[in-house]
C-alpha cells in the first residue's frame, strides 16, 4: 500500500533528463529509475529476474528496458517481462517529486 510507503530520496531532479534513467540503492534494494519522455517516473526492481544483471546498464527505448545480458525486456511502468528469456516480472516502486528531489516509495 503506496500509504505505508517509506519514502526515500535517491536523487535531484536536475541530474536526471527525460529518455534517462539511473539506479539507486535504497532500503537495501537495488533499484532503477527512469524519467520517460512524457515525463513520467516510475522505478522498478534493477536486477533481471532472468539472470544477475543490473537493467539500468542495459537500454531504455520508449518505456521498456532491455537487460544488457540476453536481451529480455522489462516495461518500465508495469515491472512486466515482455519477452524470453524472461520468464518472472521485476518488482515496482512508487516514485514521486517533491521540489527538486525524486523519492522512491519503499514498503514500510
């Protein structure tokens, strides 16, 4: 429940462009954010349930990530796998901005 959530700051607004994303670690989560081009964020799981690899070092392209390992790729908004060899969905996180900052929502 996003109400529950302990919001976290993972980085300044400024530092990440639309068409970007970055990953952070909060809560002892590994996580990605990515700012889309319709300027919306959202932030999922970073590590590719397929194999140990960080999506953020792979490649955004509209609104899916590709893993940089076998080129599974996950939809950024939903946490979905959208093809093999993905077989499991990435978890998500709330993210909202609050000034200049962009807070992840971890579960409390």
């Amino acid at each position: 429940m996003v109400d529950a959530a302990k919001w976290v700051r993972v980085a300044a607004v400024k530092q990440v462009g639309k068409g970007d994303m970055f990953a952070a670690e909060a809560g002892g989560k590994k996580i990605g954010v990515f700012h889309l081009e319709d300027d919306s964020w959202h932030a999922i799981e970073n590590v590719c349930t397929h194999a140990y690899a960080l999506l953020t070092d792979g490649w955004l392209d509209g609104d899916s990530v590709e893993c940089p390992l076998h080129a599974g790729r996950f939809d950024v908004r939903t946490g979905k796998g959208l093809c093999a060899p993905i077989d499991e969905d990435v978890a998500t996180f709330p993210v909202r901005i609050e000034g200049t900052d962009v807070l992840v929502g971890l579960p409390g």
